[in-house]
C-alpha cells in the first residue's frame, strides 16, 4: 500500500515544509539537511525555496527539484490535529 500523497504545502522561513497528506495527517518536513547537495543547494535561496509547490502527490520547485513523497511522509515529524 502507498504511503499518503501531499495535497498541501507552507514553507517555512527556517527551511521547512508544513505538508498535509492525503489522509489528513499533518507533518513538518526539515529541509535544511538537503541544502548542501548537488541540485538542492539552489533552495538556500529563501525566496526560492518557498516557491515549492504540489504536483502529483509532492512537493517541486521550478527547477525541477523534488522530494520523494514517500521520503516526506515518512520523514516528516508529525503534528497532533
């Protein structure tokens, strides 16, 4: 079975993602390990980073980056409702 999809994304000015899945849990997402690798280095750009978007189920930028959604979910720490 998949793990949830994310319908809903807030950046953060800390570089974290506040996501909501598909099956209405809530997580925070730290982006900030991400920041020194290849691709992603872009992101520590702040006022890039925070036009991520959703498309298909995760979170992407313009430039094409994107994280796994199944890294998101399972990595995300979760928020209580």
């Amino acid at each position: 079975m998949l793990n949830p999809r994310v319908i809903h994304v807030i950046p953060t000015d800390d570089y974290c993602l506040q996501l909501i899945f598909s099956n209405g849990e809530k997580g925070v997402y730290d982006c900030t390990g991400l920041l020194s690798f290849g691709v992603f280095q872009e992101l520590k750009a702040l006022a890039y980073f925070k036009q991520v978007k959703v498309e298909e189920g995760t979170v992407i930028w313009p430039n094409q980056q994107d994280i796994c959604p199944d890294t998101l979910y399972l990595d995300s720490e979760k928020i209580s409702q």
